[in-house]
C-alpha cells in the first residue's frame, strides 16, 4: 500500500500509545511460561508480539484478548507442549532470539522460521553462546533461520561475557539460565535494554562501563498482573514530528523511560530540542513518565559510541532530525542498522538519495549533506516498519510531501501510525 503524506503545519495535543514493544514480548513470554493465570494491560498492538502469542499458543498456552488488556493462562516450569507444527516468528527478531533460548530447555524438539527478512537475519549470534551452555541447536549453513531446537541433558550454568551488544543475546541466554539450579553470571561490556532482568528480578552488579547479571532458577517467572508503558521507540516518531514541524506541541501520556531506552531523548536534548519530562514515576519495576515536546531549532552534535546500543532502533528517525539540524548528521559504530529488519544503513541511504541529498554510506554508519530537493518524493520502506515510518515524517515535513511505498509493514509495531499522527494535526 502507498501512503500519501502532505505537509503537516502543525502538531497540536495528547498522544495515548500502546504498550511497549520489547516489554509486551517479555510479559507474553514471562506469563505463559509461569504456572496459571497472569494479566498484562496496555499490550502492544504488534503484529511482533502477536507473534510470540502464536508461538506459545502453539505450545499449550491460552490468551483471551479484551481490547489491550490479555488474559494468558500459562504452563509452568518443563510444562509447555510439543508443537504441532513450525514456530513461526513472523518479521520478528525478538520471538526468534528470546524463545530459542527457553525452548532449549524443553524436553522436546522445535522448529522456528519467520518470514522473508527474519530469515535473512544472523542467529549464529544466539546458537553459538546457547550451545556453550550445553544446548542442541541449529541453524541452517548461512546462520539464519529455520533453527532446529533439540532436547538435551547437558544443559548446564555459564560464567560468559557476550561478545555482542544485543539485549536479544542477553535475554536468550539469561532464558535458559533460569531453567537451572545451580547460578549462571554473565558480563555485559556494553549496557543493553534490562527489562528482562527488571520483569525476571535479577540481581545485577555494576561494572566499570557494564553490569554483572546473575540468573538461576530461583528467577523462574511467576503468574502477575502488568501494565506496559507507553512505546518509547513509537513515541520517537512523534517526538522528532513535534520538534521539526512549526508550531507544534504534544505530551505523550505514560512512555517507558527506562534509561537504556530514552538514549534518543538526551540526543535531541543535547542538540537543541525543547523536550521535557513529566509526571516521572515507577510502574511495574519500570520507569514511566509524561513527554512534552515543542518545535524547536536544533543543532547536529556528534553521536558517541556507547550510546549506540542505547538508540539502535531510533537511529533511522533521528536521522530526519539531524536532516533539518544545522550541521550534518553523521552517525558510525552502528553496524547492527545492517542486521534489522532490513539493512536499515542501506535503506535510509537510498531513501535520501531519492530527494537529492549527497550521502556518504559507512560500513557502520552514513553521513547526510544538503537539503532535500522540492520534487514530491517517493519513499519506500524496504518492508521495514521504523523506516516507513522515518519516511512518514520526512514526507510530512518536504513543501510538497511525498509517499511510502510497502506501508502496511508499519503493523510489525504499531499498527495506528497514520492515524495517531493525523489526529494531532491541526
Ligand atoms: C530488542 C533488542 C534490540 C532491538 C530490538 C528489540 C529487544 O535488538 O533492536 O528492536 O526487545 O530485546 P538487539 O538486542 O539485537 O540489538
């Protein structure tokens, strides 16, 4: 489907999002591994997470949806059933990643494929470190899906030190250590998105740049009642919207703040933007708030390394920002843009060229310079729901808008975009 944008001329209200993402994964995983019944409100509205509620549906579990309050009848410890058939992840990484490493606890064999792009992705990530801890599994000779999962009795606890900064490698590993009674310990050099130690309530230790993460069956989730906040990485779009297009003002309602997500917020801050948190509070073992945005001038600054992990899946709409910042934008050490789901680098560079901006592709990263030209741009979104929507914006603030192809794939995470962006225009 084309989605048409025109120029927006302001950007006026309240925004209510659906729940996160990344800790709707985890509630779904959480509760239908615990034994009975959990409530988890303000689900996310994904076609990801529907995902995840597929796979465990498969495997025994029960989900009643009453709007985005989920019912979830859960199986408990060594209790989920054989699946009839393949697990299918759909487009979403974090299904993949997370259930491999609790399905390598089961006492019975799984097959996980996913759609064109999911089966692009690299898993050796995740197959590799599993396997160290005694694990049986697969995946096909390039490293990519389907991964075969197998019963085994060696499973046992690590000391491991990950090699990748990916809280979906994080989670995997740290998945199967709580099927195990004796104390695994995993280093983090680089800090990653908690919410699966939060939700799981594992005992974390700083280090110099990292965390020390402890995990042992004692961290076996249990039935609970949930309500997810507000998508931070949805907000984003909003966010950048409101600060870009003149006379604006918004507050978003109840978004996660948890520190290893709100990288993107002290970016704009630094370069400029009038963002402003409100009402912060703690719901749920996370930090949640009020975000109120203005237009603002802003300034490109430079993008340190160690915040990328931080800001990985706003990168794409950051970029918009730093677009219409004095400066150029230019952002490295972002190699992982090129395993989403679609070589995001190459995605956002070839967007821009359509509108004539020189842009210069890193292996880790790009550079923008100029203006975009006049001319009704024609975007498309590679099948990639954060870069439809980073085009979404960038039409809706070109003189004359522009388009994006493929739009539907805005559902793998939120579904309302268009709409929630329609209803702040003035
Ligand atoms: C996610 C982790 C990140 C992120 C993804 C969601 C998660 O991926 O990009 O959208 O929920 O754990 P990596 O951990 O692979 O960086």
């Amino acid at each position: 489907m084309i989605q048409k944008f025109e120029k927006i001329k302001s950007l006026r209200g309240e925004l209510f999002l659906a729940g996160d993402k990344s800790i709707s994964h985890r509630a779904v995983m959480f509760a239908s591994m615990a034994e009975g019944k959990s409530v988890i409100r303000n689900c996310s509205e994904s076609e990801d997470v529907s995902s995840t509620m597929n796979c465990f549906a498969k495997m025994g579990c029960e989900f009643k949806r009453d709007g985005n309050t989920i019912e979830v009848i859960g199986k408990g410890i060594g209790k989920l059933t054989l699946a009839q058939s393949q697990l299918d992840a759909g487009n979403s990484g974090t299904t993949t990643r997370l259930i491999s490493g609790i399905l390598a606890a089961q006492n019975f064999e799984t097959e996980i494929i996913g759609d064109a792009s999911l089966s692009k992705r690299p898993m050796k990530r995740i197959v590799e470190p599993l396997k160290l801890m005694g694990a049986k599994l697969s995946a096909n000779e390039n490293g990519t899906l389907p991964l075969k999962i197998f019963p085994s009795d060696e499973i046992h606890s690590i000391y491991y030190t990950f090699q990748v900064a990916s809280a979906q490698v994080k989670s995997a590993m740290i998945l199967l250590a709580i099927h195990l009674d004796e104390e695994s310990e995993f280093i983090e050099p680089v800090p990653t998105r908690n919410h699966t130690e939060l939700m799981l309530g594992l005992k974390t230790v700083p280090t110099e740049n990292g965390m020390k993460i402890f995990a042992s069956k004692k961290n076996y989730p249990k039935p609970t009642d949930i309500t997810v906040p507000a998508d931070i990485s949805s907000a984003a779009f909003f966010i950048v919207a409101a600060l870009l297009v003149k006379d604006s003002e918004i507050t978003i309602r109840n978004v996660s703040l948890n520190p290893t997500r709100t990288g993107l917020v002290s970016v704009l801050q630094q370069m400029g933007g009038d963002i402003q948190i409100l009402n912060q509070r703690k719901e749920g073992g996370e930090e949640t708030g009020d975000i109120r945005v203005a237009s603002s001038q802003l300034k490109n600054v430079v993008i340190s390394k160690e915040i990328i992990p931080n800001i990985i899946d706003e990168i794409p709409i950051l970029s918009v920002a730093g677009l219409f910042a004095e400066g150029n934008f230019r952002i490295e050490n972002a190699k992982e843009l090129r395993v989403k789901e679609s070589d995001r680098i190459k995605s956002l560079c070839d967007n821009y060229k359509k509108v004539g901006l020189e842009v210069i592709e890193f292996e880790d990263g790009f550079e923008l310079r100029g203006k975009p030209s006049s001319i009704p741009a024609q975007f498309e979104s590679y099948d990639d729901h954060r870069i439809a929507m980073t085009f979404g914006v960038l039409s809706s603030l070109l003189e004359n808008g522009g388009t994006v192809s493929g739009f539907e794939c805005v559902g793998i995470s939120n579904p309302k975009f268009y709409e929630q962006l329609t209803n702040l225009v003035l």
